[in-house]
C-alpha cells in the first residue's frame, strides 16, 4: 500500500463490499490465525522469542498473542458502542 498517496484508503478499501464479502474476509483471517496458532503451539508453544523483534523488546508470541487479543476486544467494544448509539 502506498500511503503516502493514498493516506485514507483504510477508510474506502471496503466502502463497495457486501456484508457477505466482509465476512468471507473476516472467516479467512481466522482460519490464518488459527493454522498460524496451532503451527506455533506444536513448534515451541507460546513462550518461545518472536522473530520481529519491537524497537524495546523482543516479546513472546505469547505477548503477541494477549496484545491481539486485547485489540480485538478493544475493536468488539467500539462496535458496541457504535450499535448502541
């Protein structure tokens, strides 16, 4: 993605998808995450280094892992929030 000329595409890249389409994307993701966890947990388990390291640390998969989902949730509240308003 070329941001510096498109800085919004975020914002536009699903404007024209179905929710049908959004949702086949989103089924996609998680069978990723979940061949990605269970690849993960035969080969070493969650406490082993990640291979990117962070400008600070070199976290765990396990950090990794409580940091996406604490994101997923902070998103799951928002939509709530969304819906309610």
């Amino acid at each position: 993605m070329d941001w510096d000329n498109d800085p919004d595409w975020p914002w536009r890249s699903a404007a024209e998808d179905s929710p049908e389409e959004l949702y086949a994307l989103w089924q996609r993701a998680v069978r990723r995450s979940q061949a990605w966890l269970a690849e993960v947990l035969a080969d070493g388990g969650l406490d082993q280094l990640s291979q990117s390291p962070w400008p600070y640390e070199v976290p765990s998969l396990r950090r990794l892992l409580i940091d996406l989902i604490e994101e997923y949730a902070r998103h799951v509240g928002h939509a709530d929030l969304l819906r309610e308003s």
